[in-house]
C-alpha cells in the first residue's frame, strides 16, 4: 500500500566520483515512484535549489557521496548543514568513511540523518535506509489520517447524542 504520491519524494544523489551513479540508475531510475536527480557536485545541488526552489517542495532524500577519497568530517557536516537549512524537513544519507564514524559521529542514525559507511554493501544500506524513510513518512501520513477521523467521529457523535437529548426534552 503506497500512502505517499509519487510526485512528492525526491531522490537526489551527489556523486562527486561517481561511484554509484549506475548503480542508481539500474535501481531507482525505471521505477516511476520516484524522481530521481544525480548531481556531480554539492555547488551544482546547492545552485539548483537557488534557482528552481518550487521543484524541491514535498519530500526529498539527498544521498551524499561526497569526499569519499579523503576522509573529513568538517566538510561533510558543513554540506550537511547547508542542505538542511535551504530545504527543512529534508532526509539526508550520509555515505561516509568508517574513520568518519569513529571520530566523531554519536550514531548512526539521528533526527533526518543517516551515516552509513561505504563499503561493499553500501548500496544495499542506502536501500533500506531509503525504505525506512518511506515507511516512516508514510506512518506520519497515517497519524494525520487517524487524528482527522477521531475528530470527525467524535463530533458526530458529540452532535447526534445532542439532538437525542434535546428531542427527548422537548
């Protein structure tokens, strides 16, 4: 059961070596739930948000594959904070070295971002991170829709028990 429309998730990759651009492509590309942007650098990401802002409404999951070659934490978490706060609400995959994760990552998985740590299952890893996103989108999806019916349902019984009592008293 899809609860989230299609046209609303967006999967944008920054692959700056391109090292899972194709298997990307083979994955997500062919599928029509998804749209799916692969961008070379974070600059090029950054100024097409700049100039095309309408496009990145709903949600988005950014896949970060950025300085894979040489491990560094500061500019991961700076490119990190910039597409945070030029899109909120946004879910970032951070595909980092295991050196990342032992200096100064807390976990692996905290408020929109998940590190996970490149290696040979990495594509698999952002799979289900992917899926676990959804899933968690989706079950907020359900608790507005739940909210919405207890509401509607309550005062419709709210108003029925009260036009029952007021033609029993007149």
């Amino acid at each position: 059961m899809e609860l989230l429309p299609h046209k609303t998730l967006s999967i944008h990759l920054i692959d700056e070596n391109f090292l899972f651009t194709d298997d990307f492509r083979d994955k997500y590309s062919w599928k029509k739930k998804y749209r799916v942007n692969f961008y070379p650098s974070v600059n090029k990401f950054l100024n097409d948000i700049k100039g095309k802002p309408a496009l990145y409404k709903g949600n988005n999951i950014i896949v970060l594959a950025i300085n894979l070659a040489r491990p560094d934490k500061n500019a991961a978490t700076r490119q990190i904070n910039m597409c945070a706060k030029l899109m909120p609400g946004v879910h970032i995959i951070d595909i980092c070295h295991k050196k990342e994760l032992d200096n100064g990552v807390a976990t692996l998985r905290n408020d929109n971002v998940i590190h996970i740590v490149n290696n040979e299952n990495t594509v698999l890893r952002i799979d289900n991170a992917i899926k676990w996103i959804l899933a968690k989108i989706n079950l907020e999806v359900k608790g507005r829709n739940y909210k919405i019916i207890l509401y509607l349902f309550l005062t419709t019984l709210f108003i029925s028990s009260a036009i029952f009592i007021f033609s029993r008293v007149s």
